[in-house]
C-alpha cells in the first residue's frame, strides 16, 4: 500500500458551519452581552436623570473650580445643604444665570470675619483648605450676619474677585439666599478630570456635611457594563480562532 498511514483527523464538531464554541459558551456570551448593555445604558440613563452639566465661567471658585470647568451637579433639594456645599442657584438680584458657591452659614448661624484672619460661624473659626494657597479667609472683614431661617450665606473660593454673599449685604436679605434658590449641588470636575469634590471637614463642628452622590457607583456601572459587552462580544472570535489553531496542530498526516 506504498507504506502511507491512513490516519485522518476527524474534522471539527459541525463542519466548521455555525458560530464558534460551546452552545454553553454562547449562551453565556450572549448573556454577559445582554447584562453588559442594562448596565452600560442604565448607568448612563441613572446619571442623566440625577446629573446636570454646568459649564463654569469665572474664576471666583479658584482654585477649586477653574474657569472653563465642566462640573457635574446633583439635583437636589434645598433642604439637602449642608455648609461647605458648592452649590448651584439662580436668584434675580444676583444674576440671570445659574450661579456657582460655597456654602459656609445656614439658617440660624452666625457668621462673620475675620478672627485671626480666619472665617468664623457660630463663634468657631473655620478650616478652609480649599482656599487659594497662602491666603486665609482670602476676603475682608465684613459685619456680622445671622442667617435667617431657610437661607444660606455662600461665599467663592477666589474671595477677592467672587461676587459672593459679601458683595449683597445691603441687600434686604444681607446677601443670603433662600434654599429654595438651590438647584443642584456640585458632586464633580469633570473637565478637566479633577474628580470628585471633596467634603470640606472645617464645617463638621457645627454638624453633619454631606455625602458623595453616587457618581461613582455610576461609573461602576458604565465600566462593569462595557468590559461585559466587550468580553461576551470577544468569546465568539475567540473561540473560532482557538478551534482553528487545534485544527491546524492536528490535521497533518503521518508519513
């Protein structure tokens, strides 16, 4: 018979018809694919409705917020303020536009400047890192304020140039706003990537300062969800290739 072996390679399950791997293997694929896209859409979907976009056009929220920022605000309720909040609000006798601050007296604080160059609420001298470095309060003396009762005293960051609380106190209101003002609370610099806002630890004295939204559950989410979509949409390719490469290594006849 010429010596020639007879052995054949069986050829690969199916024919080489049909999508690649395992029906285990696909139906898997399929779900990661599936639960990676409810994530992926949900965490954007989540974010749009908690989130807004803010652009920020000045610099009195130095160095915290740079002019040009885009900022992610948390809808919230202007009963959820807690001082130290970068807040947004929109009040006619300020501007016509969305405003940016700080919160640093609610309702029925007292607060003034300057002790030992530093600001004061409720008699306590505030901690502010936040601030432009080197400077303290970074503002002049300004008379005492007790904040009435569903308002809030803010001031910027960049507290000589910001048209702050300080800059109203003639106004009937001595340069408060009423909490209802408050749209949304700044949870993020988003460009340029600086991240979450930390929560000024200064104001915890006088009581509790708020959380972090969830931004970065969101982002959790979004992430998890993309590499499930990428991964589950790799297994088919993959397994093709994998079968092709067995194919390959074990079809040669003996001789």
């Amino acid at each position: 018979m010429g010596g020639e072996s007879t052995t054949r390679t069986a050829p690969p399950s199916g024919g080489g018809r049909g999508p690649a791997g395992s029906r285990t293997g696909q139906r898997l694929s399929g779900l990661a694919v599936a639960l990676g896209l409810v994530l992926f859409l949900g965490g954007f979907a989540w974010a749009a409705v908690v989130y807004r976009p803010y652009t920020v056009p000045t610099t009195s929220m130095a160095p915290t917020i740079d002019a040009g920022a885009r900022v992610l605000a948390e809808r919230v309720d202007g009963d959820e303020i807690r001082r130290g909040d970068v807040v947004v609000f929109k009040d006619a006798a300020w501007a016509n536009a969305p405003v940016l601050k700080r919160v640093v007296a609610v309702g029925g604080d007292t607060v003034a400047c300057c002790t030992d160059g530093r600001l004061t609420v409720d008699g306590k001298k505030i901690d502010e890192p936040y601030l432009p470095d080197g400077s303290l309060t970074g503002t002049t003396d300004f008379p005492t304020v007790t904040v009435p009762k569903g308002r809030l005293f803010l001031l910027g960051d960049e507290r000589h140039g910001s048209l702050d609380s300080t800059a109203h106190l003639t106004d009937a209101a001595s340069g408060t706003v009423a909490t209802g003002a408050v749209t949304a609370r700044v949870d993020a610099v988003v460009w340029p990537v600086d991240g979450m806002l930390e929560r000024p630890s200064g104001f915890e004295e006088l009581g509790a300062i708020s959380s972090p939204g969830p931004l970065r559950t969101m982002g959790v989410l979004i992430v998890v969800g993309a590499l499930l979509v990428l991964g589950g949409a790799a297994y088919g390719p993959v397994a093709k290739w994998l079968g092709r490469s067995r194919t390959g290594t074990g079809s040669a006849g003996a001789r």
